[in-house]
C-alpha cells in the first residue's frame, strides 16, 4: 500500500500532514444550509476568519457558489465578486492565512490565486464543470482539492446510484489523478465528497471504509461538518448538528483523514490533539 506523503507545497512551505490539519469554511454565499456559516460583508469575513485563525484553523475554504443540493446557479460574475473581496479582505487583514477557494470555474481560480494570493483550489466537480479547470491547475502550480460528485449540485441527491460506492470513486479518482499528474500537478488532494450524489448508506459506507481511499497515496480531506447525513439521521436540524460532526469527524481521523473541512474549528482542533494523543 502506498505511504501517504508527509508534506504538500503551499505557498513556497512545505504543510507538514503528519498531524491532520483543519480547514475553515467561509461561505460567502446568502443560502448555504447552514445559516450560521455565512459571511456576507466585510465586517462578518474577518471576524470569521479571524476567529478561525485562533481557534487554530490551518487552512480558511472561501466559496461564493452554494453547492448544497438543490441550489440555484449563480452566474460568473456574481461568484467572482464574492470570492474576489473575500480573498482580498482577508489576505489584507490576515497576510499569513492560507486561503484555500471552493470554486469549480478555472478563471476564478486563476485569478484567485494570480491576482489575490490565494495558496489552494478546492473544485467540488473534480474538473467535470469546466476543461479548463486543470491545465489552469497545472499552470498556477497550487494544490488541487479533487471531489467526487456524481450528477451537479441541482439534481444530485436524486438518485445516486453506485455498484460499490468506494471501488467506483477510487476508479473515478484514478482517472483523473493519473491525468493531473501527467500535467505536472505535484499536490492532489483527494475528497470522497460526503453527501454530493451520495444518499446516507452511501455516505456511511465512504467513512466506514475510508482507509481504502490511501491506496491513492494522496492527502485525504473529510467534508461531513453538519452534513445531512448527521441531521437527518438523528432528526434534527443542521444548528444541532455539532455533536454528531464531532463524532464522524473523530472516526474520519482514526480512519486516515488528513485534512478535516468543518464550520466549528475549535471543536475540530481538539478532535485532532485527542486523536494525535491515541497515537503517540
């Protein structure tokens, strides 16, 4: 089995994945599901950064294209200026924050990462959305988050269909890894992509099983933070969804997440040094 690499570039440092990192998320957006995660003015993005950063957040994820499912598309444009002020707000007020943009559109990425310091690109769509998400990918030279999804965002939850949900992602992954990397694209991490064209047995099985994802050899993010997987299941509400994201996302780590993508990072943060604590 392939040994995971201990370190990916960003921003001219090597990141040391040794010990998992946690990413904020900073929804930029007026109808993510979970209302508390948006930041819509200037003010609430960097008092939401900013809190993210001392509560140890590693990585702050800027997105202004609500993927939850059933969204509505928004054009180009409207998603550029919110990513655009965010990264921009943010470098300014935090310099040494690792910026990481959700975004499946290579121009936003470009210019997020040429123009306004951005250090990663998370792409939901696996460069399904737009071809010319990895020659961007390959030019830019930054890390590349590459999700599974199956369908788009506004039928996805329709009706998923897999014949083994791991073995069919791992063959999707593969693809398109090999691909990456004939481009000269060095940092791929991989995300399995909980609860986008995936029902909850699907999502369960991906977290049971996780630790067959390594045979990649690449990073591992874990996105299930107040996920429908959680609150459904349970039958409550994304607001009362942090105990169970604690939970999944302890088992996510003892399964071989190596980057965890949550809304609440302090609780997070604390999952990783309890965890870390198990294993020395």
């Amino acid at each position: 089995m392939p040994v995971k690499p201990g370190y990916m570039k960003v921003r001219g440092n090597l990141m040391d994945l040794s010990v998992p990192k946690v990413m904020g998320i900073i929804n930029i957006t007026p109808d993510s599901f979970y209302g508390l995660s948006r930041s819509t003015d200037e003010e609430d993005i960097i008092t939401v950064a900013t809190e993210m950063i001392e509560n140890g957040a590693d990585i702050l994820d800027v997105g202004g294209y609500s993927s939850r499912p059933g969204a509505d598309e928004i054009s180009y444009e409207e998603e550029r200026g919110r990513v655009m002020n965010a990264v921009k707000v943010i470098a300014r007020e935090l310099p040494e924050a690792v910026i990481s943009v959700d975004t499946f559109r290579s121009e936003i990425a470009r210019e997020a990462v040429l123009e306004y310091g951005a250090a990663i690109i998370n792409d939901i769509s696996g460069g399904e959305s737009d071809p010319e998400m990895f020659p961007t990918i390959s030019k830019i030279k930054v890390p590349y988050i590459l999700m599974h999804m199956q369908g788009v965002p506004g039928t996805m939850q329709l009706k998923p269909e897999y014949d083994d949900v791991v073995a069919d992602i791992l063959k999707w992954f593969g693809e398109r890894i090999f691909r990456l990397q004939s481009m000269g694209v060095a940092d791929i991490i991989i995300d399995p992509g909980f609860g986008f064209g995936k029902t909850a047995a699907h999502n369960f099985a991906l977290l049971r099983r996780l630790g067959e994802l390594s045979v990649s050899g690449l990073p591992l993010l874990v996105g299930i933070s107040r996920k429908s997987m959680i609150w459904k299941t349970l039958d409550i509400t994304p607001e009362d969804a942090l105990t169970g994201t604690i939970v999944l996302n302890t088992v996510a780590l003892m399964n071989g997440a190596d980057i965890l993508r949550v809304h609440d990072v302090k609780e997070a943060v604390e999952a990783v040094e309890l965890v870390k604590r198990l294993r020395t």
